[in-house]
C-alpha cells in the first residue's frame, strides 16, 4: 500500500513540474510573439510617416510618432500606457545623452 501510495506521489509531482515547464515555455513563446509583431508594426507605421531609421529621434519627433492615433492603438494593444510613454520622454532622453556621453 505505501509502494502504491509513494508512486502515485512521484507520479503527480513529476505531472506537477512538467505542467510548470510548460507554462513557462508558452509564456516565453508569447511575449516573442507579442515583440515580433509589435516590432513589425512599429517598423511599418515609422516608414508610413517617412521617417529614416538609420537616424535618431528627437524628442520632438518621438512625441509626435507616439501620439498618431494609429500609433498609440499599437503600443496600447499592448497593454502600454501611451501617456505615461510621452510624460516620460524628456527623463527618457536625458537618459540617452548621459549613456552617450563619454
């Protein structure tokens, strides 16, 4: 009886860890989807308003890019916050000139 009993405990934590495993993998899995097409997306709308992605944004142009509606729909599909994206470009950007200077 304790054999049957400590098999069928083996049996459910093996179960248990492979059911972890798994959902782990198809979390992984999804966030690399969500990134592609959000990437994708982006990268569709940026040639839309002719910008060149060889050069960088000021914070003018980042401002103006976020808030296009069709924009905004595509980062907040995401679940971002778009308002919160344009309140906090200028520390964005005052981050970026810091990390490039020598």
């Amino acid at each position: 009886v304790f054999i049957a009993l400590a098999v069928l405990t083996l049996m459910n934590m093996l179960i248990g860890v492979l059911v972890e495993v798994v959902g782990a993998i198809a979390v992984t899995e999804k966030e690399g989807m969500t990134v592609t097409h959000l990437s994708g997306e982006l990268r569709r709308l940026y040639e839309e308003h002719h910008l060149d992605p060889t050069v960088g944004l000021s914070q003018k142009e980042f401002t103006k890019f976020i808030v296009d509606s069709e924009v905004a729909y595509v980062i907040g599909g995401i679940g971002a916050d778009v308002v919160l994206l344009v309140d906090m470009a200028p520390g964005i950007f005052e981050d970026l000139l810091k990390a490039s200077e020598p």
